[in-house]
C-alpha cells in the first residue's frame, strides 16, 4: 500500500518516496517482497502517484499498479487491487503490507508465509513484541493464546492498552477469503474509512481459521511519520546493510 501522502514529513512527496539508506524506502519493501517469492507485486498508489511509479520503474513489468482515487482506507486500497488480483487460485497467499516500513525482512515473511501454508489458514497475521505500544492496536488473545481480535488503541480497554503484542501490519491472506470479508467491512463511523484490520475477525466470525506469529523484531516496527524518525530508521538500515555481506537486507 503506497497511496498515502505522509502530511507530517513536512514535504510535498508521498511517503514511501523519501529515500532510506539512498533508496525510495518503497523499494525496500518490494526487494523483501520478491526474495520472499512473490510472483507479482502490485503497488496501491494515489497520492502524486507519478512520483511512486517514477520510484519504482527498476522493477520493471514485475511491478503492477492499482489507483486508489480517495484515500478510503487499508480495507479500501486493497479492494482497488482487485482486478490485479484476477486469475488466480483462490487459496493464492496474497501478502498486505505497508510500504513505507523499510525495515521489513525477508526472513519475517518466510515466517509468515511458512506458518500461513502450514496450517491452511485463512489468514496469517505477523506481530511484534514492544516496550512501549503506544499508538498500535494491540493483538488480544484468549487463555490459551489464541486470537482474539485486533483492538485500535482508541478502542482499547486499560487492560488492553497493558498489551504490549502490537500489529505492525504484516498480512497474508488466502486470496478468496480475502475478499469474500473485504465486501463485508463497513465503513468506520468516525473516520469514514474501511480496515484491513476488520477483515481477520470476520473471517473468525465464519468460522475460517486465522493464525499470529510473533514474528516481526520490535526494531522494524519504528514508524516513519517525520523527518526526525525517517532519519533514525536510515541509520538503522544503512548499519545493517553495512554488516550484511552481500549487500541485501533479509
């Protein structure tokens, strides 16, 4: 998902254009993406969409596109994808993810995928542990650890907001259950906005089986929504690039 346009980097670029570690920090996540074995990427653009297509033109044709005109929401740029999406199996795996998390892993998306494939579920979804969730919907579990539900932090309970097991939006889905719930998200009555993070409870509300991993390491959860936190994340990245022999993030 690359529509949005970032208002607090104090820029007129979209988000996922401003550079980490001298990329578009939206290559990164492709790169991920790819070494992972996607066989296609589609990028959700909208906001000075030319600049995202511009950012993107080394993948080639292995990069598709899908416009979302209105920023509607996660649910929302993800229906835009639809037609994209077209000729598949039905139990294809179709990952969700932002693209402006840099500091994704290709191993966290092996991960992902592995426990996905393993366990035929419907939807996987790929969490992170952190000291200080503020901001995040936390994943709630029952007593035996089985999920509960995503809860917003603006939804969330005192007890809730104890949770430090957050939801840094790593998904996959199977393809038609994807959308079978996606038609069934409402809008949001005070954002006027449609979720991704609806779709795993209707989904467990059918009956269809949904999984969690803690998967995602607390470091790569860093939020990129200023020019002070772009920088920290371009650090990060640069240092791990540096001690990464072959010059490739996993």
């Amino acid at each position: 998902m690359a529509a949005g346009k970032g208002t607090r980097m104090r820029s007129d670029l979209p988000k996922v254009v401003h550079e980490v570690a001298g990329r578009p920090m939206v290559c990164h996540v492709v790169d991920a993406c790819f070494r992972a074995g996607c066989s296609r990427v589609i990028a959700v653009v909208g906001y000075e969409q030319q600049r995202v297509r511009d950012a993107l033109q080394g993948f080639g044709d292995r990069v598709r596109y899908a416009v979302q005109a209105e920023q509607l929401g996660t649910g929302h740029a993800v229906q835009c994808a639809a037609d994209e999406l077209t000729g598949l199996d039905d139990n294809t795996p179709v990952l969700v993810l932002a693209g402006d998390g840099p500091l994704i892993r290709t191993q966290t998306l092996d991960a992902l995928l592995g426990l996905h494939r393993r366990t035929g579920a419907s939807a996987t979804l790929a969490t992170s542990v952190i000291e200080d969730p503020t901001g995040y919907g936390r994943i709630v579990r029952d007593g035996e650890g089985r999920l509960v539900g995503i809860v917003e932090q603006k939804n969330a309970t005192p007890e809730q907001l104890s949770i430090c097991e957050v939801n840094p939006s790593y998904y996959c889905f199977g393809l038609a259950s994807m959308q079978s719930a996606l038609a069934r998200v409402e809008r949001n009555e005070a954002s006027g906005e449609y979720y991704i993070t609806d779709v795993p409870a209707i989904l467990m509300g059918s009956g269809e089986r949904v999984e969690v991993i803690d998967a995602v390491p607390p470091e790569d959860v860093l939020s990129i929504n200023t020019p002070e936190q772009l920088a920290e994340v371009d650090r990060i990245l640069r240092d791990r690039l540096a001690h990464s022999s072959t010059g490739a993030v996993g």
